[in-house]
C-alpha cells in the first residue's frame, strides 16, 4: 500500500521531512487494484505461439528475421519449430498454446503439409487453430485449389512474400482488427 502525504517539504538531504510530520488526517491512502480471479496478467506480454512448419531451414531463419521484434495486437510473437508433418503434428499434441501454423505444403511428400490439415482440424481436434499455408512451389497446390479443398486460413508462395505480406497474413487472422503493429 502507498500512502501519500499532502504539504510536506522534502529535505534537501535524504528525505528527512522537515517539521513534526503529517497529522494522521493528512495521510491520504492509495489502494492499487488487484486482480481479480487470476486477471492481472497483463495479456499483452502474453505472446502469441507461431509455429513454423517447414523442411528448409533457411526458411526458419528467414521468418525469425523478418518478424524479429514484431507484434501483433500488441502482443510479442514466439515461435516453434518444426521440420516435417510428422513433428508438426507431434508438437500440435503436446502444445495447446500455438494460435497460428506457418504451413509448408511440399515437405515429405509434395502434399505433406496439405495431408496434415485435415489431421489437424479433426483428429487433433483444433479448430480454433489458424493456419497458413506458405509454399515455394505453387504448381503442386494452387491458392485456389488450397482454399477450396482445405479448412485454411490463408495462402502465401515464398518467391513474393515480404515482411509487410507476411505481418498483414499473421495479423488478419490473429487480431481482431486485422492489423499487424510491428512497433515496440
């Protein structure tokens, strides 16, 4: 609890006060809200889980750079990693906190990625789950093919993808008005 106390002279040393001291009239107390039922954490240090999907490396790093320090809904970005749909689908089960799969098509097989939608909206049972579909190679899955055969929530090809692109796809789907804020 933090008291307040009106019409005292800080002293020029230490911060003795001058003078015999607040009458206890003058205390004025200031109660600092708490937090009711488990509330008080502040839900824009809380980040949103992205998990990259995806059997290139260089991919991984590509995407940490470009999203390095960018939020979404004011809320920091934190990623997983996974190299193929075998360990996609592993670390979907074992972690309830992804919001959003950055998901390669062509990995295992040419429709690896595409294989694991239907696994991941049934069997895994995350519908809430947004995910991306980010592919290299368009010829094995057109935009137009992808969104109408598949529970997705966005497509990109990587030979146009820029950071603003990637922010507004990630933003869309996660925040309420759509938007990305890549400020601090």
């Amino acid at each position: 609890m933090r008291r307040a106390v009106p019409n005292t002279r800080p002293a020029p040393w230490r911060g003795i006060r001058l003078g015999p001291g607040p009458e206890p009239r003058d205390i004025i107390e200031l109660l600092e809200d708490e937090p009711e039922d488990g509330e008080g954490t502040d839900r824009f240090a809380i980040p949103w889980v992205v998990l990259i999907v995806d059997d290139d490396r260089s991919v991984h790093q590509t995407t940490l750079l470009a999203l390095r320090d960018a939020k979404i809904e004011r809320r920091p970005l934190q990623f997983l990693h996974a190299y193929s749909a075998a360990e996609a689908r592993e670390t979907l089960m074992s972690n309830e906190d992804i919001a959003v799969v950055l998901l390669d098509v062509v990995m295992e097989t040419d429709t690896a990625g595409l294989q694991l939608v239907p696994a991941i909206r049934g069997e895994l049972g995350r519908r809430d789950l947004k995910i991306i579909v980010r592919t290299g190679q368009p010829g094995y899955a057109s935009e137009s093919y992808v969104t109408e055969n598949f529970d997705v929530d966005g497509y990109l090809t990587k030979a146009k993808l820029t950071r603003s692109m990637l922010l507004d796809a990630i933003g869309s789907v996660l925040g309420e008005s759509g938007g990305a804020d890549s400020r601090q």
